[in-house]
C-alpha cells in the first residue's frame, strides 16, 4: 500500500465520529431553542383574582379633639388675686372656690355704702314724720275752716299748710330715692364682694390655669381667662375639617373612625353628630366644620390632639371588587428590538410582551373602565362600569367579569 493511501477502517472511522458530533450538535441546537421557546409562552403580567364581598367608602378628614363641655372662667371685677386654691388636673365642683380677689378695699366701700344706707333710712324717717304731721294739721285746719263757715281759720292758713305738706310730699319722695340709691350701692358691694371669689360654674375637671397669686386682674369687655374646666373627659368631640369636595356626602349618624399621633396603632371610633353650613376659607381652601361625638372611658384622648379619620359616607354588599390597579393598567407600547446578525439575538432575551397590544375599546367615558384579562396568553380589554372605591378594591359591574376571573394588575418586575 504506497503512502497516499489511507486504510479503509481508519477512513470509516472518522467519518461515524464527524456524523456523530453533526447530529449532536443539531440536537443540541434544537433542544436550545426548545427550551428558550418555552418561556415565551408564560407573558410577564402580574394578575390578580376578581372577588365578591363587602366594600365601604370614606372620606379623609384632620381636625382636633375637643372637651364636650368646656367653660372658660373669668373674673368680673378688677383686683389683685390673693390666693389661688386649685391647679392643672384637679377636679372641681360645682360652686368651688377656685381662686379669691383681695376684698380690703371692697369690704372698706362695703361698710360705707351700709352707712349711708342707715343715714338715707334716718332722713326718710324724719321727713317722713313731718309729713304726717303736716298732713294732719291739714286736715284739722279743713275741718275748722268748713265748720266756722270760713271764718277761723282763714283761708291763707290753710293754703300756707297744704304747701307745706306739698313740699314734704316731694322731700319724703326724694328721701325714698336716696334710700333706694343707697339700698341699691350696698347690694353692688355685697356681689362684688361675692365675685371676689371666683367659683366654678360646673363640676369638672381643670384644664387650664392662667393666674397666679398676686397677680393683677382687670376686668374688661371681653373678661380675661382664668381657669378652663371641662365637664367630663369621657365623652369627648372631633371637630374636622371636611373639604368642599365631600361635604354632600357627609351627613349626622355616620360611622367615624380616627388615629392620633400619640397611638399611632390604636383606632378609635365615633359618631358624626353635626355638620356646620358656615364654611371656613384657609388660603382659598374651603372647608366645613365637622363635629364628631368620641367615647373617652380609658382617657387616652386629650384635649387638642391631632386626629386623621375616616368617614364611612358609604357601604356596599355584594359587591363585584377588582383591585384599583386592575384599573390603572395599561399595556405597555410596543418596542422593537435589534437583532445582531445571525438572527440568534432573540433566543437569549428574556420572554417578552407581545408586539402587537389590543386597544381599548373608544368612547371611556368618566364613570367607565378598562380591564385587561389574559386568554391564550394574550392581552383582552373588557370594559367596565366603575362604581363606589375604598381606595383599594373598587366595585365594578360587567357582564364579562365573573368572582375567581384573573385581571392584569401590572408587569411582573415593575413598580406598584
């Protein structure tokens, strides 16, 4: 055999194990693509199920909690306090002496105006006695004047005497007034007596106190606040503050449900007792006072905490539920992608959306929504009647959605 030649099994040999190595490398191409494919089949959407169940709409609304009963206590009359006899958190009766004015001065006009009270009633009593007197003489001399036919006494004298009486009638008159003047001075001082102790007009507990001894008090139009007292704790108000946009929906004997900062986990709960139809303006902001009736028996609620709450305006039974992002959704735009030669780029990208998106149907009105659903791995739009939300879940009515259907919320991998 020259040296040209190659053996015959040699030759045979590599060519089973160049067949081979071709038919495994196209198995393995095919098993590639297979797998790669596979994925393309499951789209990246986030679904969530259609539900039937209970949904309840509020309005949001801030505001602070205010005693249900509170009085501010004042003084009426000016002077310089001489004892305070209560202080912050104590609790009070009604009729309590909570502080006292210094009287020395008061007490010292007091005993004055009773003096002259006495020397009124003296002057009264004699001018009094003189008219009588007077009065009688009068008649005496009338009597005479008629039974000696006009003869004795004269007639001068008896006029002479009924200007006398005249004259006293209008003095006794005179002294019943000072006597009244007097009367009147003393009962003045005898209430400022009485107000130089300031009471409080309820039982209750203090909230505040403004005073201290030897503090100088003036009374005026408007009486300063000494003391705040708030009747009882245990029941308490929420005054909110309900925008312009929601204020037809909120009416008395709603549910109410509230937070404040100093329980942050704690809810608490109340009742809408009154609306106010004054508006209140806040840097063109309008707004309604809103006043909430709150139970208080632990007493963890105080007076002008901070509250966010929740108004129940409405509740739904019944009801046909999709989450809010079901409604949000909107298919992405189709994007194209770039190929590097060969056409094989495509097999090592991740699965993506199909190209091509259904539009949704025209004419979404307000009041009208869009559902996107997966069939056959593709994107659906059913359109529906959007009714009352919580914020969460959103009631909506379609003949084409059923409880236990899969709506798309979103893409798997995207934010919220």
């Amino acid at each position: 055999m020259s040296k040209g030649e190659m053996p015959l099994g040699k030759g045979k040999g590599r060519l089973v194990f160049w067949a081979f190595l071709a038919l495994f490398s196209v198995a393995l191409f095919v098993w590639l693509i297979l797998y790669l494919r596979k994925g393309e089949k499951v789209y990246p959407y986030e679904t969530a199920k259609v539900t039937r169940g209970e949904i309840t709409v509020t309005v949001t609304a801030d505001g602070n909690l205010r005693a249900k009963d509170q009085v501010e206590v004042g003084t009426e009359i000016s002077g310089t306090v001489r004892e305070v006899k209560v202080d912050f958190n104590q609790r009070v009766r009604k009729g309590q002496v909570l502080a006292r004015l210094d009287t020395q001065k008061i007490e010292a006009e007091l005993e004055s105006a009773r003096a002259a009270l006495k020397g009124a009633q003296a002057k009264l009593e004699q001018v009094k006695g003189e008219y009588e007197q007077a009065l009688r003489k009068l008649r005496q001399l009338k009597e005479a004047y008629e039974m000696s036919g006009g003869k004795t006494p004269s007639l001068s004298e008896v006029q002479e005497q009924e200007a006398l009486v005249s004259r006293l009638s209008s003095q006794l008159l005179a002294a019943e007034a000072e006597v009244e003047v007097a009367r009147a001075t003393v009962k003045i001082k005898e209430t400022e007596l009485q107000k130089a102790s300031i009471r409080s007009p309820i039982d209750g507990i203090v909230l505040s106190r403004n005073v201290e001894e030897g503090q100088t008090v003036v009374a005026s139009l408007q009486s300063p606040t000494l003391f705040v007292i708030a009747r009882d704790l245990r029941e308490m108000e929420l005054w909110l503050n309900v925008d312009e946009a929601d204020i037809a929906k909120v009416k008395p004997g709603q549910r109410v449900i509230f937070t404040v900062d100093a329980y942050p986990d704690r809810k608490f709960e109340g009742v809408l007792k009154e609306v106010h139809i004054y508006p209140k303006t806040t840097q063109g902001v309008v707004t309604y006072e809103a006043v909430v009736s709150v139970r208080n028996p632990e007493l963890l609620l105080k007076p002008a905490m901070t509250a966010v709450a929740e108004i129940e305006v409405q509740k739904v039974k019944d009801a046909l539920l999709v989450p809010n992002r079901a409604l949000r959704f909107r298919p992405p735009e189709p994007k194209r992608v770039s190929q590097a030669p060969g056409g094989l780029s495509r097999l090592f990208l991740p699965p993506r959306p199909p190209l091509r998106q259904p539009e949704a149907p025209e004419g979404v009105r307000p009041g009208i929504g869009v559902i996107w659903t997966l069939r056959d791995g593709r994107l659906e739009p059913i359109r529906v009647r959007v009714g009352p939300s919580d914020g969460q879940m959103t009631q909506v009515f379609s003949e084409g959605l059923r409880p236990g259907m899969e709506v798309v919320v979103g893409l798997k991998g995207k934010g919220r």
